[in-house]
C-alpha cells in the first residue's frame, strides 16, 4: 500500500506552524462576513498558512476565531479556539456546522464533522470499503499499530441529529482536518458550493450570494450521558472483548447497549453536563475577479 493512501485517512501530527499574522475584527462589527475568492484550492491540513493574511472574525469572550473563502466549487472555513474554555465536548459532539440560504438562524442543512479513535480492524474495514480489498501484507502493516485517527462527516437531520453517510467522490466530498498548537486548536473545512440532484451533499448557494452558517458544538451527547450513567453503577462497565468505549462498535459489548434505550434512567436527564455553543454568521460568497 502506498504511504499517501494510508495518510489520507490518518491524521499525522506534523511540528510546525499554526496560523500566524491574523488580522483581528471585532466579533459584531460587520453584519455580512465577506468570503475571499480564491483560484487554488486550500489544502485542508489544519495548519495552512493559506490563511495568514486573511481578516479573521474574532470572539474574545468564547475565544474564537474564524474566516471564509471559497472558489467555484467549494466553502472553505477555518476555525480556531485561541482558549480552552469553550472546546467544552467537542471531541465527543464533534462541530456541525449548519447552512441556511435563506438568511435566518435557523438549523435546516446541517454536516457534522468528527474525529474518532478507531481500531485497526475497524481502519482496515473502512480502507476496504473505500478503495476495495487489502492484500495481508497491507493488513499486517496496519496492526502493527493499535489505533487510528479519522475524520467523518455527515448530512445531518435536523429533527433527529442522525447522521446520513456521504457517499460520493472525494472530490466532490466534505472534508476537514484539526492541528493542535501550543496555544490554538485550529479546524480547516471543505464544503461543496453545488447541490447535485440525487446527492445529499451541497449546499446549493452560487457566488456572489449571501447565507447564514451556523457552528454548533459541544453539550450533553448521549455518550456522554450514558458514561455518566455508567458511573454511577446503573449498569455494567465491563467490556466482553475489551474494546474502548471511545471506539465505534465498542458500545454493542460495554453493557449499555445503545445509549438511546436509557429512558429507564430518564431523571439523569437534568444532570449538569458540558455547555453546547452555537454561534451563527451572515456570509457572502465571493466572485472572480
């Protein structure tokens, strides 16, 4: 297998630089949030110094700063955390980021974008599934290590919170990455511009038209909720193949079957948990110049 396939799927933690030279607005002094066009598209890598030169949005009192651009085909969007004291559950809950063309504040398209550990086993199916079968050496190579990173995405319902997989060419995908700093947590995303009949990804906005796009994380997640429980001694904590609970899968063997079918514990329900954040803009897609 070569080393770029297997690196596609894996986020490699790489010292360097995270974004730098920002310049700052104040979080309310513009009501629409110009995206900047741009002819190349932005490696999603988490760190890209792309953005050096880019006004950033900034949020002193959730310490948080974001930008937009974009060309023909796709949103770009980086977000970063410049404190600690907003990251809340974001490693469980993931970021959803929502997007109304309609200009209101309102959850109606929403992707939800979340890092998981995974096993290898699991990797390996995902690999399989993605590029097709793996000879055993290429499967051998990848247990050597116990765990992996990924990054998935979804098209979420807005009633429900499930999450529908997307299933199209990588190109035409969502996508996104996360670096770790000293001092800044920063996410890159993609975000298909055109909605394509019989795809549920899109977000169906041309350039040189305004949207609102909503960023929503953190709160009481049923995992977290289920953990809670599980502490508590409400029900089992073992694990029968010794799996993480932090792994897909994990939570068929852990005792609480799905953490749904907890309406029996349905009083924990007002137990204080992580704060979930949502912060919305008003952005216009830029033009070629």
């Amino acid at each position: 297998m070569r080393k770029n396939t297997i690196s596609f799927f894996v986020q490699v933690i790489i010292c360097g630089y995270l974004v730098a030279g920002l310049s700052i607005l104040g979080f309310a002094k513009k009501k629409v949030i110009d995206s900047y066009w741009i002819d190349a598209p932005v490696a999603i890598d988490g760190m890209n110094p792309e953005w050096q030169d880019i006004e950033t949005i900034a949020d002193g009192k959730l310490g948080i700063q974001y930008a937009f651009k974009n060309d023909a085909d796709n949103l770009y969007v980086m977000f970063a955390f410049t404190s600690p004291v907003s990251l809340s559950s974001i490693e469980s809950s993931g970021i959803t980021i929502w997007l109304n063309t309609d200009l209101k504040k309102k959850r109606v398209y929403g992707i939800k974008f979340q890092r998981k550990m995974v096993t290898a086993e699991f990797f390996i199916a995902l690999l399989e599934k993605q590029q097709g079968p793996l000879s055993d050496t290429d499967k051998n190579e990848i247990k050597k290590r116990p765990a992996y990173t990924i990054f998935q995405n979804g098209v979420v319902n807005k009633d429900t919170d499930v999450v529908i997989p997307i299933q199209v060419a990588a190109e035409q995908a969502p996508a996104f990455k996360m670096y770790q700093g000293p001092q800044m947590r920063t996410y890159e995303f993609k975000i298909p511009l055109k909605n394509v009949a019989g795809q549920v990804v899109g977000i169906g906005v041309e350039p040189g038209k305004e949207m609102m796009i909503g960023f929503e994380w953190g709160g009481m997640t049923k995992e977290i909720k289920a953990e809670m429980i599980k502490k508590r001694g409400y029900v089992s904590s073992s694990s029968s193949d010794g799996v993480s609970s932090d792994l897909p899968g994990a939570g068929e063997s852990d005792g609480i079957g799905d953490p749904s079918d907890l309406e029996p514990y349905a009083h924990f329900a007002s137990m204080r948990g992580p704060k979930r954040y949502n912060v919305w803009a008003q952005i216009k897609i830029a033009e070629k110049k």
